[in-house]
C-alpha cells in the first residue's frame, strides 16, 4: 500500500495526485466546516472509514461479488508483484494484494453465502470514500449486454456494417509516457512516420473502411447499430436463429459526444426525459435527422467475435451482472472492489447499496467519483441501464497491511 496508508488514526499526509485523510481529523475540521478536502481537477481524495459508513453493507449479499473478484485475481497473478495498482499505486502494489486472492482461490465457501463472504472482506480490506475536485457524490449510469438483429451477408435488409478492427489503427497508452496520462490512450493511424488522426464517425459511415474486409456481420437497423456501439458489446441474432456474440476491439480516437446531450441542446428532448429508450424512440422517429445526430459523436467503436463467458471489459475478465462496474483509471485502478450507494433523483429506479468490483472503463466515465454499472443481458437489463441516472458515492476497498499477518494467524 502507499506509504503511511493507515499509520495512525490522527495523521492525515498528502502523496503526489493522492490525499489520505484521518478521521480523527475529518472530525476536529467538521466542527467548523472545514473538512471536505481541494482536490484539484486531475486528482482523487481517498478519506479513511469503517465499514459501518457503508450505507447498506450488512444488507448486501456480497457473496454475489466472490466470482468478479476471482475474476480480476486471476489476472493480477500473472502479474510483476511489484506492479503498481492504479495510478501511482494509489491501491498498492500486486503483492499486497496476493493473500486476499490467494484465500479466495483456496475457498470455495466464500461464494456460499453473505456472512462468510463479508468477514471475508472486512479481515482482508479497509474502506476509502472516493472525493474529486467536486465532492464526494458523483454520478452512476448502467449499460448491458445489446441485442440486435443482423446477417453474416449483406442484404437490402441488413445493410448496415459493425466493423472488426483495423490493422493500421494504433492505439498508445500514454500512462506509458507520463504517470499524468495513466489512464488515458490515443489512437490514430501512423502515415510518413507521425500519428495522425483516423476515420471519424462520418467518413467510416460513407465508407472509408468498404472493401477491406473488416465486416464481421450487417445490422438491420442502423440505430441499434450505433447503440451496440455505445455499450461496446452485445448479441447479433442471426436470421438461422444462432448468434454473434461481439466485443470491444478497440475505438477510432475521437472524442465521444453524448447523442443525450446533443438532443438537449437542439431542443428536441428535455434534459430530465433523457434515457436509452427516448433516445431511441427520437432517433426513429425522425429519420431525417437521424444521421446527421448520430454524426455529432465522432467516436466509432469496433468489435471481435467471442465465445465462452462474456461480454469482457477492459480488464479482460468477463463482466458480471450487477457487480462489475467501469471506472475511469485516470484515478482508480481496475481490479479492485468499490461499495457504490446511489439514488436516482427521479425515482424510478431502486437505491443501489452494492459491493462491485472495477473491471471495465467507458468513453463517458470520467471523474473520480463517476461510475458506470454492468447491468447483464436481457430486457429487463437494458430498462435498469437506460433509465440509470443516480446519484450517489463511492469507497474503493484497499488491502490492509497486516492483510498476510491476519491470515497466518487463523
């Protein structure tokens, strides 16, 4: 863990891009207001707390969360134990995390049930609540595993391409360069030796890309189309009855622009209707204006064909239904469990009190305190990610330092 991470109750101590605050200090500097840190833009605040600052923790079946983290073990094993975890290991490093995934490789009863599962958590982790440069309370959105309709060939019908990925598009992590870029990527294609930008949305749709190839199926609708593309993976059903299943291959590099947001601003939705399906719904019923919205999100998506479990996030694990959540690594690591508590403002949807674990990141997840919630598959995942806009908080779950000690002694 960072140096100093849990040293004493009344220290609170800056690392660069990271604060820890006690909370014995948060307690002295409440009396007067005062305890809510300045986080600059760029960085993330994590605040020492208990468990028992979990909203809803002991209501939480987190034995639901065993097999996510399983998930994301598995690939922290074939990791350097001395990789950092998230930026400038703002959640350690690998080995600190090895006797907790060591232990939940061993047992296969964490998995049984919630009281085995959560002492499980409490003995390996401390809570963090996550604050950014605008508090501590963030926005949650969801997404899910889309369906559509396609072909293998083209047809009148099905005349709409969901594209496999280039071979001149290069993709460079820039956290590579600077640990101020983790987090971030660039793409492009390389011509006379430079980077330059690749095919935007409208030059691939008028087809910059026909005639390489690169179709791995055709949609019938160019809508559900560009919304596979927005959830990054999903379900094409094939006339025969079988199915495509496709995931995330990589992105063209332009900047993502919400089709919400540009509806809003041309008055044709209000702000508080914005959903998946009132998207949808204007996007079909006004065919005129269709292309030239979808052509405001100059971020183009590509797929590959899977099998076995899926859809896979970022992190390579497959995603689970309601416990797999994406993050933005610019200032949390993937891998690790975070107890989300939100509340949608409008209320039609269910309080979110729920342990998950960050596997996966998204072209609009941006900010510390920001996630985005793996809904599953099926209909009643796409209704709980399209009308999912709550309002609520985070705690990213760290690796206690006496975590090896502990278990020893049992």
């Amino acid at each position: 863990m960072n140096a100093g991470v849990g040293a004493g109750p009344a220290r609170g101590f800056r690392l660069p891009g990271l604060t820890v605050l006690a909370p014995v200090v948060c307690a002295a500097l409440l009396a007067v207001g005062a305890c809510a840190p300045v986080v600059p833009v760029d960085r993330v605040a994590l605040r020492p707390s208990g468990f028992d600052d979990l909203p809803g923790w002991t209501n939480d079946d987190v034995s639901q969360a065993i097999a996510a983290l399983a998930r994301s073990c598995e690939v922290l094993d074939g990791l350097p134990v001395d990789r950092a975890m998230g930026p400038r290991a703002l959640a350690g490093r690998v080995r600190d995390w090895r006797p907790a995934c060591a232990e939940l490789a061993a047992d296969a009863r964490l998995a049984a049930g919630p009281l085995r599962a959560r002492e499980f958590f409490e003995r390996h982790f401390r809570p963090f609540a996550v604050i950014g440069a605008d508090g501590n309370e963030g926005l949650f959105t969801g997404y899910f595993e889309f369906t559509l309709k396609g072909a293998r060939q083209r047809s009148a019908r099905f005349a709409t391409p969901l594209y496999g990925r280039p071979a001149d598009l290069v993709t460079a992590d820039l956290g590579v360069f600077s640990d101020d870029w983790r987090g971030r990527t660039i793409a492009g294609r390389v011509r006379a030796g430079r980077l330059i930008p690749y095919d935007d949305r409208t030059a691939i749709t008028q087809g910059a890309l026909a005639d390489r190839g690169l179709e791995l199926a055709w949609a019938e609708d160019p809508v559900d189309a560009f919304f596979l593309q927005i959830q990054g993976s999903g379900r094409v059903e094939m006339p025969d009855g079988s199915v495509l299943r496709l995931g995330y291959a990589g992105k063209n590099g332009h900047a993502y622009t919400a089709i919400g947001k540009v509806l809003v601003e041309t008055g044709a939705l209000e702000l508080e209707n914005v959903t998946m399906q009132s998207i949808r719904a204007w996007l079909k019923a006004n065919p005129e204006r269709r292309d030239s919205v979808l052509a405001r999100n100059r971020s183009f998506v590509f797929f590959r064909e899977i099998t076995g479990p899926g859809p896979i996030g970022t992190q390579g694990v497959a995603l689970t239904a309601g416990r797999s959540l994406a993050i933005d690594r610019k200032f949390l690591p993937l891998g690790v469990p975070m107890f989300v508590a939100a509340d949608d403002p409008a209320g039609k949807l269910e309080p979110i009190r729920r342990l998950m674990v960050a596997q996966d990141t998204g072209g609009a997840i941006r900010g510390p305190v920001r996630g985005d919630i793996f809904f599953g598959h099926g209909p009643e995942a796409a209704r709980l990610a399209g009308q999912a806009k709550l309002r609520g908080r985070t705690w990213v779950l760290l690796p206690r330092p006496s975590a090896s000690e502990a278990v020893a002694e049992r």
